[in-house]
C-alpha cells in the first residue's frame, strides 16, 4: 500500500488517525509506504524506487533492464 500524504497529515488531528490506520495495516502483515506529496518535488526517484523494491519484493516483475551496445 502507498499512502500519499497531503500537508493536512502534518497537523495534529491527523498525526494519531494515521499512525493507527498504518499500525492496523501493519499488523496484518501488509506493506505501507509513505509518500508526502513533498516527496513528489524533492525526491521522487528515491519514492519509486522504493515502491518498485515493494512491487518487486510482492513477487511483481521490476523494469526491465535496458542494454545499451555500442557507441552510438
């Protein structure tokens, strides 16, 4: 599961709700993976690659490896 979290997740009203949503989710044994829609700006490669590590460790296949031959 990625959860996408908006600015309201940072608000004190919000920080206990979802702090028990993910432990509920966790205790079943399921993934969660937080992404701040911040995170989206400054670093979404480090995000995806993180969901593709999850997809991937789920048994999903990765990308497939580019193979570049040759110079040009």
């Amino acid at each position: 599961m990625v959860e996408i979290d908006g600015i309201h997740h940072t608000w004190a009203p919000q920080v206990v709700p979802d702090a028990l949503r993910q432990n509920e989710v966790t205790l079943q044994r399921h993934v969660v993976l937080r992404l701040p829609v911040l995170g989206l700006r400054l670093a979404p490669d480090e995000f995806f690659d993180q969901v593709e590590r999850a997809l991937v460790g789920a048994g999903l296949p990765g990308r497939p490896s580019v193979v570049r031959t040759g110079t040009g």
